[in-house]
C-alpha cells in the first residue's frame, strides 16, 4: 500500500509526531488532494489538549486540520465538478463526529476531501493565500445562513440591497474577515468592531463602518450609529462579544439573533499534560457560570443566541451554497477575498505545532499558514 507522511496525534493529550499514514482512495462524493498548504486554528489546540471533553467521540490515532489546498490527485464516484491536476481549496472533515476519519484530517501530505466542501481556487491565488479560507469562511457562514442562525439571503456576485444591517463584531479575525465580506455579497450592510489599527482593513472588506471594540463608549456609539436601521442580527467573535451584542441588539429594531462564534471563556492556557485539571477545572467552571449569564442577558435583553458549530454546513444546504456554487466564481473574479492574509510559519509538517504555539501566543489580522 502506498504510504505518505501524516502528523499524528497518537492518543488523547499527546504530542504531535509525524509518521507514514496509508494512501486512502476517494469513496463515492469524495476528492484526494496533494496538500500544499494548510492553515491552523485555534480549533486544532483544543483538540489535542481537550479533546477528550469537546470531541469525546474522536477515535485515535487521529490526523489534525480542517484548512487545506493542493491539487488533485484522484477522485471519486459521482464527482463531475473536478478533475486530476485542479486546484482546489476544502475543508477537511475528519474530525467532525459524522466524519471521524483519519484520512480526512487536513495535517498531512495527502488528504480526503468531500467534493462538495472544496473550491476551484483561480490561478493568481497561490495555495498559501487559499488556505486561510476554510474554517474561518464555514464559522461566517454557519452563522450567517443557516435555518437556526441569522438565515441571511444567498451571497451573490452581484448583490441586491437588502436595507437591512449586520453586526459583525471581531471583523479583523478570520471568522470576522469572512462574515463582512459574505454579508456585504449578500446584500447587507456591516457594521463592525476592531483594534483603529485595522480599520481599514475592514473598510477594504466591505465595512461600512468600524469602531474601536476596546472603547468604553462603543456600544453607545454603535447603538447611535444603529439608528433608523434595521438590524438582520449579530455575529459575535472574541471575548465578551456576545453580551455587547445583545445589549446593542436590544435597543435597535430587526432580528435580535446573536450567533456566538466564541465561547464565553478562553481555554487557551489548558495544557496537555502536567497541571493539565489545574487550570481545566477553573475554565469550564468559567465556562458554565459564562452560559448562565449569558442566557439570562438574552432572557433580559429579548434577544435569542446560538453557539456556531464549523462543521454543520457539511450536512446542509449552505455547505454547497458556499464552496459549490458561490466561492469559486467569488474568487476567479475577485469579489471575494481570501483574508485574511497569510503568514508564513514554515516548510513542513514538523512546524505545524510551532505554528499551533505560535498562533495561541495571539496574531492579528494574519492567519498563520505552513506549507508542504
């Protein structure tokens, strides 16, 4: 059986090594990719420090990574859209519970991907730039589009207004990044929040206004600015967003719907091993009294709030809508932007996990990406 080098994580809570891993051929739906690139999140941490309690159902030896690109090398059953040497960008499943496959996860040199998570990328897009898009466009679109979220009209190429005005607060994040440009290409309008460093950052993707998230006046501000308009909800990144946005929410007319992007506490300084139930136990504790509060804040404020699970696009109708039918034609004709930007952080499989310290250490408005 052919063979290909894989970064494994071999068992809860364990480091991440890199060994050979078999050559999976595609199944019906499925494409096989030679990765290039590949993108780390957040999401990856918490896996290998907490998997056990957020991803119970995970089976070991398992292969990190949602965010990849590289071309194709083999496809399935039924697949029509791509071909043998097409470049492409996806989602990786594998750590998803519907998926749960080791030959799905996107750390590695060759990677299973679902063909209808995965995108054409143009050629003036390279597969570090691509690589970003993934997990942080499928959070924005979670909580934009699906039934149970915001449930915004389609994007589009050419957008119809809708009068109505989106809350993007995080713009300058990953989620953030692609929430602003999918609601403007929906007919939106965004208002957003950000360090002033970034505000034009967020004006270039499509902001119509931006506010500094550190101020003491922002809410009053936003709720100033909010006036007249019709609200379409919120999509809240970052600590402490999901409260202001239901306190702005409250005082404006519209949809007072607030999508969490974030938990409401940081498990960022859980470690793997020793002191792991240390600094666990405070976290989830922070975790639970953050919930209740924040249900209470909704309660008070008439407002309703959902926390956004990445991957369940994968089993809806906005899955396609984003990587099949709006993504590839968005990027071949530049109306949407892979952001944002790409940071390098190394050559090779053995510098994902300094990427992975290096990205929980804090980067802003980059997203760190290793090449293969």
């Amino acid at each position: 059986m052919v063979e290909h080098a894989a970064l494994w994580l071999p068992t809860k809570r364990s480091r991440l090594v890199v060994g050979p891993a078999p050559s999976v051929a595609p199944g019906p739906g499925e494409i096989v990719i030679r990765a290039r690139a590949v993108a780390v999140n957040p999401f990856d941490r918490y896996i290998q420090t907490m998997g056990d309690v957020i991803t119970a159902y995970l089976t070991y030896p398992a292969v990190l990574g949602t965010d990849v690109a590289g071309e194709v090398i083999a496809i399935g059953a039924g697949v029509t859209r791509f071909a043998p040497g097409d470049r492409v960008v996806g989602q990786a499943a594998g750590l998803e519970k519907s998926r749960n496959k080791a030959a799905e996860g996107a750390f590695q040199e060759r990677v299973v991907l679902l063909a209808h998570m995965s995108a054409h990328i143009p050629d003036f897009l390279t597969y570090e730039e691509a690589a970003v898009l993934p997990l942080g466009l499928s959070t924005a679109a979670c909580g934009l589009f699906q039934k149970d979220f915001l449930a915004l009209a389609a994007p589009q190429i050419n957008p119809i207004p809708t009068g109505e005005t989106v809350l993007v607060w995080g713009g300058s994040t990953s989620v953030g990044s692609n929430a602003i440009q999918l609601a403007r290409a929906s007919g939106y309008e965004v208002i957003t929040t950000c360090s002033p460093h970034n505000f034009d950052y967020v004006r270039a993707l499509g902001a119509n206004a931006a506010f500094d998230y550190s101020s003491p006046n922002v809410k009053r501000a936003i709720i100033e600015v909010m006036r007249g308009r019709k609200m379409a909800g919120a999509i809240a990144i970052g600590k402490g967003s999901a409260s202001a946005c239901m306190d702005i929410l409250a005082q404006g007319t519209g949809r007072r719907f607030v999508a969490q992007a974030t938990p409401p506490t940081s498990f960022d300084n859980v470690p793997a091993g020793k002191g792991r139930w240390r600094k666990l136990v405070p976290a989830v504790a922070r975790m639970l009294v953050g919930n209740l509060a924040l249900f209470l804040r909704s309660y008070h404020r008439g407002t309703a709030t959902k926390m956004i699970w990445a991957g369940s696009l994968i089993s809806n109708d906005v899955g396609p809508m984003i990587y099949e039918t709006f993504l590839p034609e968005a990027l071949a004709r530049g109306a949407f932007k892979a952001m944002p930007p790409a940071q390098s952080a190394g050559h090779g499989l053995t510098h994902i996990p300094e990427a992975l310290e290096q990205q929980r250490r804090g980067v802003s408005a980059r997203k760190l990406v290793v090449t293969l």
